[in-house]
C-alpha cells in the first residue's frame, strides 16, 4: 500500500513539472458528464484520484480531485468524485458541500441529485431526499435508481415512526429493537443517533454515548443536541476539559443556548467547589472541608467517579474531627462509587473508621467481606482479626466502667475508687435484703481492682488476652485485706479500715 501511494505521488509530481500522462476512460456516472480529458496536472490528477479511491486511500484521493478542482472548477463530476471520497471517511458534511456545488454548477446534473439524495436518506432528511429523486425523474421520467429510492424513503419513515412511538411510551428495550430498524435502511440518520445517544446516557453507558454523538458530529459539526450530549458523557467521565470544550463549541454555534450554558456553569461550579474543598482539607480546617465537600456531592450525585473523590475528601475531614461513625459512611460511599486501589483504601479505612467508633459488630462485618474480597491481603486478615478480638473484649466486664475510671487512670485513682466503692456495697454495710446483691457487686469490684492495679494483668486484659482465674470472683485486692463472715452458707467478708 505504502509502495502504491509513492508511485501515485511520483506521478502527479511528474504532471505537475509538465509530463503528460494519457487517461484511461473511469466509468461514466450515468452518461451524465465524462472526466476532464487530454494531458496537464488537472487531467492526471483525476486519474490519480480515481487509483487511490480504488485502492481504498481515501484522503489521497481527496488531494488529487482538490488538484483537479483547482483546475476546472465547473465540473459537476469532480465534485462529484470528491464527495464519494468524502462519504468514505464519513465526512458528510464536506460531502454535502461538495454535492451542493455540484448540482448548482448543472441543475441538470442527474449523478449529482442521486449522490446527494442517498447520502440525505442515510442521515434522515427524508424531505430533503425526495426532492433530490423527484428532480431526477423531472428530468428523467421512469429513472429506476431514483424510483427505487423514493420506495426505500417510506422504509425508512417507517422504521422512524416505531421508534418515535417507543421512545415516546418509554419502551425502551422496544426503542434499541427500532434502532436496528432504522439503521437497516439508513446507517448515518441523525435523528436515530440522537436517541441512541440519549438511550446510552440513560443507561450511563458514557463511552458509547461519545462514539455515537462523535460519529454524528462528523456530518453535523454544528448539532447543538450531540454537542451537549458528548460534553455531559465526558463530564461523567471525568474528563471535565473535554466537557466544557464542548459545551463551549455549543455555545459558540448558539451564545444563548441554556442547555449548554446550564451544562458548562454545572462543570465550572464543580471543579471550583472541588478545589476549595480540597484545599481547605490540606489547610486541616477540617468543618470547612466537611462542609465544603458535602456542597459538591450535592450539584450531580449521579457523578459517580468524580464524587468518589468528594466522599474520600469527606471521609478524611470527618475523620480528623472524630465523627468516626460518620467517616465509616463516606468511606462506604467510596467503596461503592470507586475502583481498583481506591476501592481497597477505602475499605480498609472504613474499618479502621468503625474500630475508632467502638462500633465492633460493624467493624468484624466489614472487615470479613473485605478478607474475603481480597483474600490475599494480610491487612485485612489483620483488621478481621483485629476488629474479632474487640467485639469479644466488648462483651467481657468492662473494669474501667465497674470502677468508675477514665482508661487513662493511674494506681492511685483506681486505688481510690476502689476504696470508695469498697466501702459502699461491702456486704456488711448493706441491709439483710440486700447483702446478695451486694456481695455480687463486690466480688465484681474486686476483680477490677485486682486486674487494673497489676500492671501486667492489665496490660494483658487490654490487648485481649485470656486471664485466668479471671471470672471466678475472689482473691485479695491489692489495696485492702477482707477477712471472712457468713450468711447462709456463703463466704463471710469483714472489711477492714486501713
């Protein structure tokens, strides 16, 4: 291929220094008007532009009856030629152009009108068409191709008409059936594309909703509709540069179109709002972040890739002002609305987030599916294991609650609770009725004393390990020696003022 197209290039190089080269007779378009002939750049070129079409190099062809153009600018054929070359590439609008100027230079030009009129039914300007095959048969009566192509025009109204009714009664799997319907008859009809985009942008199926407004802006670079449609897909997509390049390109075409103008403020606001929040979470005035954050993920919760970056933001601030509970709920946000490495960020941050709450029963469900998600991952096993061992230290005695303490008290002030509390339900200072519960809430005194003043019981009770003898009551406490008393066969206590 690359070989062919150098010697097509030496060749109209060598017209242009004034060789001559003899054509070759290309096929006449409905005896309508033959190709420029004799010698010169102009003739070559045609020639030229004929053997790339052949060979399928579409936009050297395009070169060569440019040349030829230039050089006879009212020939009806060239830019006749030019246009199938155009209509190639799926360039309709240049095509149409040239189709325009082609029928203009000879009304009477019969390939000219057929050309155009095909090209105008395969994007759906049916009204358009038919003038195009009625114009033929006024000059030729009984003409077949445009006989032919008038029948087709009803196809295609046709297949329009369902499609309008299913997407007017919402029916839209009916509507996907009618697409196929439409394009059957006409690959490239606008309106079809229109609906597909929109059905697409329904489905949040982006990507698709850009290759088929981009596909349609080929032939109308000006459609406001699939400007806009193009611009939000890139906006879910997160390509917000694109986006407001094509709201802008619409708005260029149309200053007061409010779609467009709705659309590019949304994207503008957005990133601004993104920018503040993040800015002020890198200041750490974390109430601003959260605020701010929170503003953005209320302009489009549909956006989901770029509001997993807000809820991360939020997370993050939430965390920092010790709303773990609330920070667990933004991090599952994340989770849900992201992938890949953000995804497992959050979810371990969502963890950690319940764990910082006290929230265990929580923290082991989420932990668990995460282990099993990424089953390869120790630091989910880690925090399974972790959040598993503070649910069932959760549910054993909370000694720093029996006492009354804060988990950062020293000996001296769990010596003193003791004392006080020792003194208030020693069995011996309580009425008869109630030595029995007494006794009870003593004995639980006791052992918290007995664990949070050893510092290594206590040591060994917070990080949940297994104390013995730690749930039989009993023993001396560090702090007071007890003697015995007896009440209906139970162990008798003296307490003893030290």
């Amino acid at each position: 291929e690359m070989r062919r197209g150098a010697a097509i290039l030496i060749l109209w190089v060598f017209c242009l220094q004034g060789g001559h080269l003899a054509l070759g007779n290309s096929a006449e378009e409905q005896g309508e008007e033959k190709p420029p002939q004799g010698g010169g750049a102009g003739g070559a070129a045609v020639h030229l532009g004929d053997e790339a079409f052949g060979a399928g190099n579409f936009a050297m062809a395009i070169q060569f009856y440019t040349s030829a153009i230039e050089a006879d600018s009212k020939s009806s054929l060239l830019f006749t030629k030019r246009a199938a070359a155009y209509i190639s590439m799926r360039h309709q609008a240049q095509a149409l152009r040239d189709l325009d100027t082609s029928v203009e230079l000879d009304s009477r030009y019969i390939q000219g009108y057929i050309t155009r009129g095909k090209l105008l039914k395969q994007m759906c300007s049916l009204e358009a068409a038919e003038r195009d095959f009625k114009a033929v048969l006024e000059h030729r009566p009984g003409h077949k191709t445009a006989t032919q192509e008038l029948n087709a025009l009803e196809a295609v109204h046709s297949a329009l008409a369902v499609l309008n009714a299913a997407m007017s009664t919402q029916k839209f799997v009916a509507a996907r059936k009618a697409l196929e319907g439409v394009y059957e008859h006409a690959q490239d009809c606008v309106q079809a594309q229109l609906l597909e985009a929109e059905l697409n942008m329904r489905d949040k199926k982006y990507d698709e909703v850009v290759a088929v407004s981009g596909n349609l802006l080929k032939s109308q670079p000006k459609n406001l509709q699939a400007l806009i449609l193009r611009g939000k897909a890139y906006f879910y997509l997160h390509d917000h540069d694109l986006a407001k390049r094509h709201f802008g390109e619409a708005l260029k075409y149309d200053p007061d179109c409010k779609d467009a103008r709705t659309e590019f403020n949304k994207v503008k606001t957005y990133d601004k709002t993104r920018t503040s929040a993040e800015r002020a979470l890198e200041a750490k005035e974390w109430e601003e972040a959260e605020a701010t954050f929170i503003k953005g993920l209320s302009l489009d919760p549909e956006h989901r890739q770029g509001n997993a970056g807000l809820w991360h933001g939020l997370a993050k601030a939430r965390s920092a002002l010790g709303r773990h509970l609330l920070a667990a709920e933004a991090y599952d946000a994340v989770a849900v609305l992201a992938e890949g490495d953000l995804e497992r960020e959050a979810r371990a941050a969502q963890v950690r987030a319940l764990l910082a709450a006290e929230d265990w029963q929580q923290a082991v469900n989420k932990a668990r599916a995460a282990a099993q998600q990424y089953q390869s991952s120790r630091e989910f096993r880690m925090l399974y294991a972790e959040a598993e061992k503070r649910l069932k230290m959760s549910k054993r005695k909370d000694y720093y609650k029996i006492l009354g303490v804060e988990k950062s008290a020293d000996e001296k002030e769990i010596k003193r609770a003791y004392r006080e509390l020792a003194k208030k339900y020693h069995p011996d200072k309580v009425e008869p009725d109630q030595q029995e519960e007494a006794a009870k809430t003593f004995h639980e005194i006791a052992e918290a004393a007995e664990v949070l003043g050893n510092e290594e019981k206590r040591t060994r009770w917070e990080n949940g390990e297994d104390l013995e003898d730690m749930g039989g009551g009993g023993g001396d406490s560090p702090f007071t020696n007890f003697g015995g008393f007896r009440s209906g066969g139970r162990q008798e206590f003296h307490f003893r003022w030290g």
